[in-house]
C-alpha cells in the first residue's frame, strides 16, 4: 500500500466514524469563512467538533471519546473542567469579571509569577501569547531607541506582522545571496516590516553574532523560544543560549525568551533549567488555568518604560486586561502545576516517548521523537532535528496519515505531529497511546 492509498483509506474511516462533525462543518461554512474561526484546527476532510472536555478526555459529536494530547495546543495543562480551576473561575463571575479597575488578584498572580521565573522582576497582563510579544517588543524598542530584531527560523510568535515571518519558509525558494532574509508567513503581511528583521538558524549563535557585528545599531532585541513549539519541541543547547546571552550584553541589545508553550517544562521555566537569564520574558498557554490571559515582564529598568508615574512613559491597552476570571484562574493554575506535578507530567511524556521509540526501533523506522519535559514531537526524520532545516526530509505530508490514524483509534494530536502531556493523565492513558503508535507505525511501515 502506498501513502495515497493509506491516506484514502484513513480519510474513509474518519469519515465513516465522524458525520455529525462534518456536517457541523459544511453548516458552519454558511457562516464562518472557511468553516472555522481559528486556522490552526483544520484539517481535511473536516475538522472535529467536539462537544466537551473533561479532565484528560474530549468527546465529539458523534460520541466518540479521545484521550487529549494537545490540550488546547499546551495550555490545558490541569485537563478540561479541573473542579478546582472551575470553583475559582465560579466564584470569581459571582463577582464580576471586570472592573475597569485595579484588582487584588492581578498582585496576587504577578507576585506568583515574579517569584517562579527568574527574569521576571516585574511582569503585566494581556490576553494572548500574540499581545505578549507585541508589548514586550515594544519595551524593548522604547528602552533601546532602535527598532530591528533578530528572530530564529521556525520559532513561532503569535500573529503580529514584525514576528510573522520565516515560521515555515520554502528553503528552496529562499536567496543564497541574503541569508538574513524574513520570509512572510503568509499573505497580508505588511512588506514594509521585513526590513526591520533579520532571520538566524536557530541554535546557530555565529550566524547572529554575524548580523550584530553588520546591523546591531538598529537592534533592540534577539527573540527566540528556547525550546521551538510549532516546529517540534526542538530544544536550544545551553551553548547557544550562553553565547546570545553574552553577545545581548556586547551589543546592548535585548534578550527576549517566549516561554509561551515551554514554561511548563521546569518548575522554573525553561530559563531555569538552562541557567540563562534573559531581559525579557513571554508567558501564557497554561498560566491562565486555560482562560486566555498571557503575561510579558522582565527587568525593572526596562518593564518601567509602561510606568504611568514617569515622563513619556509608553501606554498599554486591553478591555480584558488582567480580568479578574482569568486572573482567579491562573492562581489556581500556578499552585497546582508545583514541583512534583511538573516531575509527574515529565515522567508519563518520557513514558510515552521511550513507547513510541520502541516501535521505530523494532520497525527500523526513519522517524524520531523529540522530547523536551512534558512536550513531544514525532518527526519523520531519522535524526532528532536541531533547527527549522533539519526538520525536513523526503516524507513530506506523513504527519496528516499519521493525525487521521490516531484520531481514528482515539488519540487526539496536533495534526503537525505535537503532543502534551496534562496533570489528569495516568500511566493507563499513556500505555494506550502506546499501544495506538505501535498499530499506526506498523501499519505506516510499508510506506518507507
């Protein structure tokens, strides 16, 4: 059997098992463009619609039940309706969800924040990863006086148009003869932006040192996931964190860490299992007790460029800033996610992790699993990659045979290939999935 027969084959099954879900969906077309409101949950033939979530388990439409492995693309991290997230989400509404005023809770919250992650001294509200690095660049740019950034291809910053480049770039289209160049995302994005970014492979601290050394006059910022979420758990080395460390404090420009999805894999952060300290800081996903609240902090010298109280300070809007639902939430949240439920969620990923390897072993697969915490990634490619390029291989599109096969033996994923690992998991949970990666690999093995 060759892949498009499996993945006719897989389409077919998934159809069979999901009518209510894709009927929802051509009902849905009538009114939202393109059947959804957000890009990154469709899939062919038609997304899933589920129905509801409860602790590890999501259950569609037509009453099938999944074990979540995606968790709202990481930021379920206590499961769905956690009794005690909820008692707090609920007494917070019998009070009212916002203000337009100051709120204890946000102390409370930021406090929780400051004293986890080492390079938050001072932190703020928003209501997305997305307005997280808006506001935290801008910081930077009004701190620094300079405006041009460097960002890693493939790491991933939300939907803004300074940041929305070189996520996924074509490398056979890209300009031998202008190796800094930022590729656009996708249409719409303004081309006017492209001439304040330049682009470095990740994990490759000479290629920014290069570009420091050439344009660090019009740099405020080098921005990065330390551990790159959307092209699949692939983790800096602590190397190439020192050494961007080191070249910040030489050129005078800032370091800012998007710990949006990569928070979670050390009590800590990742900065604090790394030991590098950045300017700035990004966090959000799992921090809101699954409500969408995000925060941005880092040095005081720089969060004061947002202090009301100073000459020319820099205003920050947002209706639902710091609102008082996601703020009770994320209390929550942070209390339950301590030391030893971080070590628990770490564990069953490595569970799974060894589980899946075992199968590629047996099966003499050219596939790798990526694993940093409680973050994994399966990669069809031999090696476990080490930046954007390395991800890409000869098995272009497996992923979608691979998604369609797990979903149809009850095992919910990112179609990308990405799974996260929830407090409410049990070791059963992960022997299932197991046993699901074993049937689906094997049955993939004649593809190779």
């Amino acid at each position: 059997m060759n892949y498009q027969e499996l993945y006719a084959q897989t389409i077919e099954e998934y159809s069979k098992r999901t009518p209510a879900s894709a009927k929802a969906f051509e009902d849905a077309k009538n009114y939202m463009t393109g059947g959804e409101t957000r890009s990154i949950v469709f899939f062919n033939p038609h997304p899933l619609t589920i129905e509801r979530g409860q602790g590890a388990y999501l259950h569609d439409l037509d009453g099938n039940k999944y074990i979540d492995f995606l968790n709202n693309y990481t930021s379920m991290i206590h499961g769905h309706a956690n009794p005690q997230i909820m008692k707090a989400a609920h007494e917070s509404i019998d009070k009212g969800i916002c203000y337009g005023s100051a709120i204890s809770e946000q102390i409370i919250l930021a406090k929780k924040l400051c004293d986890r992650v080492p390079a938050l001294e001072r932190v703020r509200f928003c209501n997305s990863g997305t307005e997280a690095v808006l506001f935290a660049l801008r910081a930077a740019n009004a701190y620094t006086g300079k405006s041009a950034i460097i960002k890693m291809e493939g790491c991933f910053h939300g939907s803004i148009d300074l940041v929305e480049h070189s996520i996924a770039p074509e490398l056979s289209q890209k300009d031998p003869s202008n190796p800094w160049k930022a590729y656009p995302d996708c249409l719409g994005i303004s081309q006017n932006v492209a001439r304040d970014i330049y682009v470095a492979p990740f994990n490759n601290a000479d290629a920014v040192e290069s570009i420091l050394k050439e344009h660090g006059d019009e740099i405020s910022t080098i921005i990065l996931e330390p551990i790159m979420g959307q092209t699949g758990a692939i983790a800096a080395t602590k190397e190439y964190l020192v050494r961007l460390r080191q070249l910040a404090d030489q050129y005078k420009v800032v370091l800012l860490f998007d710990e949006i999805q990569c928070l979670r894999v050390g009590y800590h952060g990742a900065q604090g299992l790394y030991g590098v300290t950045p300017d700035l800081t990004t966090v959000g996903k799992w921090v809101g007790g699954g409500y969408p609240i995000a925060a941005f902090g880092g040095k005081k010298e720089i969060m004061d460029v947002y202090n009301p109280q100073t000459k020319d300070f820099v205003a920050q809007s947002g209706t639902f800033n710091g609102n008082k639902l996601g703020m009770a939430a994320g209390i929550v949240s942070m209390d339950l996610l301590d030391e030893e439920a971080v070590d628990y969620i770490n564990t069953l990923a490595e569970k799974l992790q060894k589980g899946i390897q075992k199968t590629i072993e047996q099966n003499e697969l050219p596939i790798s699993v990526a694993r940093q915490g409680s973050l994994m990634h399966v990669h069809f490619t031999k090696e476990v990659p080490t930046d954007y390029a390395s991800t890409k291989g000869p098995y272009k599109n497996f992923n979608k045979v691979l998604h369609l096969m797990l979903l149809n033996r009850g095992i919910f994923i990112a179609p990308r290939g990405s799974m996260n690992i929830s407090t409410v998991m049990t070791p059963e949970d992960i022997d299932t999935a197991i046993a699901a990666y074993e049937e689906v690999l094997t049955a993939m093995k004649p593809l190779f």
